[in-house]
C-alpha cells in the first residue's frame, strides 16, 4: 500500500515562503505511476479545498494561489512539491497531498483521489 507523506509546513509572517514536500517513504518510484496529484489544504469545520493539481504535466491552481504557489514533481527524487510564496494569513491551513494514477474531469474533486497524506500545517501570521 503506498503512503504518501507531507513535510515543509511550519510557521511564517505574511509574504514569506515556504516549499512543501510530498513523498513515499518505502517506495522510491511510488510517484512514478501517480499522474494525477494535488495539494488540498483544509481549515478546522471546512472542507478540503483544492489549490493545485499535476496532471500528467498539466498544471491548474486555483484562483485564489495563482502567481504565488507552484506545483512540481520530481519523479528521479520521487517527490511533489509545492512552492509557496508571498503568503497570506488566508493561507494559513493544513495541506495535504493526494496522489490517483488514474484521470478524472475535475484535479480538485478530493473523492477522486485514492491516496492522501496525513497533512503538514501552514501557519502565517500577520
């Protein structure tokens, strides 16, 4: 069973950065055959909000990340990242990875996805 896992969260002031990681700890090619991934964040008594998904190379981001955050995969260091820049305090959040190897009409419909991680927290402060 492959287990994704997140690492990177932390806590910064507004307009700072951070890089998120997502990886298969046991599988070092556990990306290679996840086309499809995400980065989901959620925020205590709300749903998981997509902010950017991979699919096969093409990239979507929600609007509210746009310009700011960058979804990448580095499929030689089995890894997803997510770029973070010029954070909000909106952006504060736990973000998770999600990864399927299968194609769907919709990167941010969380059901779609077979495989989450447990989550890393954001924290920006104002």
């Amino acid at each position: 069973q492959v287990r994704l896992v997140e690492s990177g969260g932390g806590s910064v002031q507004t307009g700072g950065s951070l890089r998120l990681s997502c990886t298969t700890p046991g599988h070092a090619d556990g990306l290679a055959y996840m086309y499809y991934m995400a980065w989901f964040r959620q925020t205590p008594g709300q749903g998981r909000e997509g902010v950017a998904a991979d699919e096969d190379g093409t990239t979507t981001y929600a609007d509210s990340v746009k310009g700011r955050f960058t979804i990448s995969k580095d499929n030689a260091k089995n890894i997803l990242y997510l770029q973070m820049n010029n954070l909000k305090p909106e952006d504060t959040a736990t973000y998770f990875c999600a990864a399927d190897p299968a194609a769907d009409a919709d990167p941010f419909n969380p059901e779609r996805y077979t495989y989450w991680g447990k989550g890393t927290l954001v924290t920006v402060s104002s």
